[in-house]
C-alpha cells in the first residue's frame, strides 16, 4: 500500500480500504465498459425511403434480440404505421423456404415499396410481396445499367475552336481546325509555372490561368525503427511546411484570344495570396470573378476583373483585426440570374450571412441577425428567395451548440424556425422539399424522431422514441450537463461530468480533464452515447469532465478571437473557474486532486496545464502534441497565431516553458507521426532535459498521430492517473 495511506489514521484508513480505487476488478470493469453498452439503444435513427413522389416512405426499426420491423408513413395524412403485416408474410415466406420465418426476424434485403407492393430479396431469391392481398411471388431481377462516364476537357474552348494547353511551364493554344499552335505566356519558368486549370470565358474570347509560384521544399524525416519484416530502420520522408515557410502563391493570368495577347491585372487587391480559388466568369464574360484569402487570414476578398482592361475591384473586402475563419466559416454561393451573391460573416460579432450586389459590391440585405451564429448553409432556393441554414444558439433557453434548423428570406424577413426540441438536431429532406425528418438529442436525451412541415416547421407526426430499457439495466447513468461562469464572471462556460458506474456520492473522487482546445470547433459532447471514450479512464475511480472555454469556436466572434496568437491560454482560466463551481455544488469532487489528459493540441494544452497552471492541475497525459507552433503543420498554426511569425510563438511554446513544469508529466508520441512532427515532443524532451526537469516519456514504435489511443497506449495513460492521483499502484 502506498505510504501516505499508511500514514494515515486508523478511522480514516478503513474506508479507504473498503471503497479501493484502481483495483484489479476496476480494471476489468473499464475494460468491459464498452462492449456492456454497446447496442443496447434501439428506434435511434429513421432511414428514410421516399416513393409515391416524395408522399410516403418506409423505415426499418432494429428492436432488441435482433428483431426488425418495417414502418409506413403517410406525410399527407400525417399517418404512421407497420408497412405491412409482418406475420402474414413470415407464413407465406416460411412456405416457399419450407420452413419457419419468425414475424421479428423477416430476412429481408434490398427492399423497395411500389405503389401497394414490397419488391425483396430473400433465400437468395427476388420476391415481390402484395401487402394488401397478403400474395408472395416469386420475380425477375431487373438488369442494372450503368450510365456511361462523360469525359470533359477542360482545356477546350466553349465554341471548340482552341484547345488551351500548357509546355514548358506556358500556356499554348492549338487551333483545332488547323492543328497551328500559339505560345500565350513566355515568362513561365520551372518554379513560377503556369498550372493546367483554365479558365474559358463563355464567349470564348479570353481565357484565365493561374500561374504558381513555388512555395517552400521543407521535407519531415521519420526514422521506423522496428519495420516489419526487417531489422533495418526505414527511413521515410514527406512534404511539411511549417508556418513562416515559403508557400505555393497562384495568381491569374488573362488572355485576349483574338489579339493572343495578355492583359495585365494589377494585382494591387491580391498580393500576397494564401489561396485563390473559386475563379469563374460571368455569364456575357465581360467580367471573372475569384475568392483572394490573404497569408495571416485577416483579408479575404471576392475580386471582379474587367474582361476588357484587367482592372480589379473588390465585391467584397472581409477585414478582422484578428482572424477570418476561412476553414469553417466561410461560404459564398453566387446568384447570376439576379447579380447577387451570399456571403458569410463574423463582422457584426457573430457568424451570419449576408445579400451582396454584384454589380456595385454593396451589401443589399443581412440575411440572419442575433446573438447567435450560423454554422452552416443547407440549400438556396432561389425561385422562393429564401436561404436554408442550422446555427447555434437560436434559442436562449438552451444550450448554445445546440443545432437547429431555420429558412428566411432573402430580405432578411420572415425567419421560420423548423425544429424547437431541446437538443442538437439534424434534419433529412424529403425529396420534394415539403416535409423534413427531424432527430435531436442530448448526452442525457436518447434521439427523439419526428415528421414535421419544411414550410413552418409544424410537426406532421411522431415517428420514434429511442428505446433505453436495455441500457439502463447495465445500471448505466447519463452524462452530467453543467454550466458556469467563465473567466469574466458572466460568460456561460459548457460542459459535461461522467460519473463512474459505481458512483459512491460519499466518496472523495480525483477530477480527470478530457481537453480539447483547437480552436477549428467546440468539442463536449451534444448528441446522445451509451458510451464516452473518456468513461474507460473515469471507471478507475475518477471524475471525468469534458469543458469548452474561452478560444474554442461556435459562440461569438469575441469568445473565439481568445485564441488569436494565444493558444498558450487554452481557455484554461474558463475551464479552471467552471471546476471549482462544479466542486462547489459536488462535494465528491477533489479540486485537489486534478489531472489532465488530451492528443494533438490537446497533447499541446495538457502539458501547458502543468507549466501554466501548476497550482490547480497535478497529473497530465499529453499525447503526441504540437507543443511548439512554430514546428506544427502551416495552416492550422498559421490561422490562430498569425502571420508573419512573431515573439508570441516563442512565448508560447511548451518547450520555451519547459523550466516551469511542475507535477508529473507523461509525454506519449508515436515516431510515425505524420500528422503532428514527434520533433515538437522531442524539442521539448531536450527542454525539459536541460531545465533539470523529472517527467516520464512513452515513445511507441510504428505508431502514428493518437498513440495514446493504442491499447498499450490507453493502458499506460490509466496507470499513469492511477499511480499519481489516487496514490496506488495498479492492479490489473
């Protein structure tokens, strides 16, 4: 037994001994955790198959045992009901297999409703089944014809007299009547080459082709140490760059046909182009269009170009003082029958769509408006001028990552909420567009199903109800939905408790951080799980809590820009100040006792909790993390700290902090890692080194990115809390 519980006294040491931690049988429970859950959920999800002209479709509910049944819906009558009667076809099936055919368990495959029959497979036979006369008949497969591939050349003039093409690093157009060929460019060159995407305008008359300037040669080398099948080391190496490297630049080119010259544009509002894409034409070609996302993500424009002169103009000039997340929110979907354009955006402080005029680059309408943030576009009708989205935080009431569904239109008016269940949903079209499949759930709300109306949302019927008799007889319990204030004393700060199966709310349990912090999304669990990946090291005896603070996405533009040159902080002050409210209100929690576990960035924050925030976190497991950004890969660095590469990166990296670890630390990587370099863990191994510093490393031959994750790894990891928060040596 370890000696600080021997030193304890007599009274204190007896229930210590009767409520054991990381005990043999906890170890084998943990294991079990999963497979004990799993499918023990049933009526979770609605498939639809729409015939009838998108009036009605059919599902197949898998029940407990095995067990199937089929359901019809009406959407007109607003009807639900079994497709058919399953005991008659179970007779009539088990008398052509001469045999018997349990009415739960129908063995049928490639099913399809026409009109009132049910066309299957079953016994390796093709049936056709009346469901109104209850008749079985035996039927012809149906020959299967591909469609044939259509090829396209791009390189082809609309009216086929040019085929554009590209040698020695120029363009080149050959007349398709004469066969002659014309160079177009003459200063492409190895490095600075013209590229094989081009661009027709619909007339013909000119043509767009990007040129690309040559980015950076930057190549990782990773040593395999044990290859398979040899007892020589492998060496593998690969394309990386890192942030502040020399990128790829593409800029575009135009082309007079006619006169085979070129026209200059001005490359003025796109000089130093991250990317530039989305080039396309006008429909009189008198104008191209492309999207410019400037290096350091604080310009994105949609630029227009005069056919005829090669002057530029900006239709839209997108400018933060921080960021433009062009990785998760951007969006633009052009409207040319009515030059317009719709555009989204974080300017007003929250994430929403706007109207553009094409022709005068002004705003015409903000489509969406609130304090609540747009996470994506689902469909524009144009004919009813009206955009189709989700977002999050549309309802005040509940929490703000739930998703819903929404249309308004184009005017911005007349906004009609299309789901209103207390949960995240997700929502599946019918194929007419009138009526929508609706699912929603919480970690503590298994998936609710309904029809309702695309028009208004109205709800046509009830469809399901998850079954969880099966899973609460495990003895299961749900997530623990809990909020608090963030650093600021007023911001709503997210997330989730698990409990271990064998919960005691007498004990005194050590609080386990599943972190997470990349600023690309939010991370705690939304939707219904019988199981949670973190549950394995909470069943051991601990608390487990998953948290989304501050610099994480999906809230506000001001809740997010905390992460701008500053993913050192994590949301860690938000995350610390929403444990110590939750130990407040949970006296079995021990903010005492706090460990840290996470991959990738969350091997990054988890590290950073030691050096940072030494005082509260005492453990932490920090798999495979980009513990320097400046060693990361470009882009995902490069959009949250910035462009060009500033004292902040050094500030920030774990290695240049290395001198203030304080706690136990375990450094996981995997020496094929090709997501994350295992330089970043290694750079801070010699950090650490030289700053004099205890901590324990696993490096895992073979493995690539989540080494952690493999079963060695996910095993030492549990020992590790094990060992250093409950103060026992494992027994497994």
């Amino acid at each position: 037994m370890n000696p600080r519980i021997l030193s304890l006294g007599l009274l204190a040491l007896l229930p210590v001994i009767a409520t054991a931690q990381g005990t043999a049988a906890d170890y084998d429970r943990a294991a079990k955790l999963y497979g004990k859950t799993k499918d023990k959920v049933f009526r979770t999800r609605v498939v639809p198959h729409w015939f009838d002209e998108g009036r009605r479709f059919w599902y197949r509910n898998d029940l407990p045992g095995k067990a199937h049944e089929w359901i019809l819906v009406d959407t007109k009558a607003g009807k639900r009901e079994l497709a058919f009667d399953h005991a008659k076809l179970a007779a009539a099936l088990g008398k052509e297999k001469g045999g018997n055919v349990k009415a739960t368990h129908l063995p049928l495959e490639s099913v399809r409703f026409v009109d009132g029959t049910i066309e299957f497979r079953a016994s390796g036979k093709d049936w056709a089944y009346d469901r109104l006369k209850g008749v079985l008949s035996e039927r012809k497969p149906v020959a299967q014809v591909r469609p044939k591939r259509r090829r396209f050349d791009e390189a082809k003039s609309p009216d086929a007299q040019y085929v554009a093409f590209i040698k020695d690093a120029n363009v080149y157009l050959r007349d398709t009547r004469s066969n002659d060929e014309t160079q177009l460019s003459k200063e492409g060159k190895p490095g600075d080459a013209y590229e094989g995407r081009f661009h027709w305008s619909p007339d013909s008359k000119r043509l767009v082709v990007l040129r690309t300037k040559a980015g950076g040669d930057r190549r990782v080398h990773l040593v395999e140490s044990s290859p398979k099948g040899s007892l020589t080391p492998k060496l593998h190496s690969f394309p990386y760059l890192k942030p502040g490297d020399d990128i790829p630049q593409s800029k575009p080119h135009l082309f007079d046909i006619e006169a085979k010259k070129e026209i200059a544009v001005a490359d003025d509002l796109f000089p130093n182009p991250w990317s530039l894409d989305g080039v396309r034409w006008q429909a009189d070609g008198k104008r191209f269009f492309f999207v410019y996302n400037q290096r350091g993500h604080q310009v994105m424009r949609v630029v227009a170009v005069d056919a005829g002169t090669g002057k530029a103009t900006a239709l839209v000039d997108e400018v933060s003082k921080t960021f433009i997340d062009y990785a998760a929110k951007q969006y633009l979907h052009w409207l040319p029958e009515t030059n317009e354009l719709v555009w989204m955006s974080e300017r007003d402080g929250w994430n929403h769509l706007y109207l553009y005029d094409t022709k005068t680059g002004k705003v015409k309408n903000q489509l969406t408006k609130g304090e609540w943030a747009v996470r994506g576009v689902d469909r524009i009708d144009e004919k009813s001028r009206r955009v189709w989205f989700h977002a999050g935080g549309m309802d005040a009431k509940q929490d703000p990552y739930h998703v819903h569904y929404a249309h308004v239109g184009f005017d911005g008016k007349d906004l009609v909420r299309l789901t209103d269940g207390d949960g995240t949903h997700s929502i599946a079209h019918s194929p007419d567009g009138k009526h929508l499949i609706d699912t929603y759930s919480r970690v503590d709300l298994a998936p609710v199903t309904e029809l309702r109306r695309a028009s208004d949302g109205k709800l046509v019927c009830a469809l399901e109800k998850a079954d969880t008799s099966e899973l609460k007889a495990t003895g299961w319990k749900p997530p623990e939905r809990f909020v608090a204030k963030g650093r600021d004393g007023k911001t709503d700060i997210w997330g989730i408790i698990l409990r271990p199966s064998n919960f005691d709310p007498k004990k005194k349990y050590p609080v386990i951080e599943d972190i997470y912090a990349g600023p690309h999304s939010a991370f705690v669990p939304k939707r219904f799980q019988p199981h949670y990946h973190s549950q394995t090291v909470g069943e051991l005896g601990f608390l487990v809590v998953k948290i989304d603070g501050m610099g994480t996405s999906h809230r506000s533009k001001a809740f997010h820009d905390v992460c701008w040159k500053n993913l050192g902080d994590s949301g860690f002050p938000d995350r610390i100040a929403w444990m110590k409210a939750a130990a407040k209100k949970y006296p079995e929690m021990d903010p005492t006792r706090v460990g840290i576990f996470g991959g990738s960035a969350g091997g990054q924050s988890s590290t950073r909790a030691l050096l940072a925030h030494g005082d509260f976190y005492k453990v932490a497991v920090s798999d495979c993390g980009c513990h320097d950004n400046r060693v990361d890969k470009i882009w995902w660095n490069e959009l949250w700290m910035s462009w060009p590469i500033g004292p902040h990166y050094h500030e920030q990296s774990n290695a240049t902090n290395a001198g203030k670890l304080t706690g136990k630390l375990l450094l996981v990587v995997g020496e094929m890692d090709r997501n994350v370099d295992p330089a970043c863990t290694m750079q801070l191994v010699d950090a650490l080194v030289k700053a004099n510093k205890d901590f324990d490393m696993l490096v895992l031959p073979g493995v690539g990115h989540g080494a952690a994750e493999t079963p060695y790894g996910q095993r030492r990891r549990q020992d590790y809390f094990v060992r250093h928060l409950l103060g026992v040596e494992p027994r497994r």
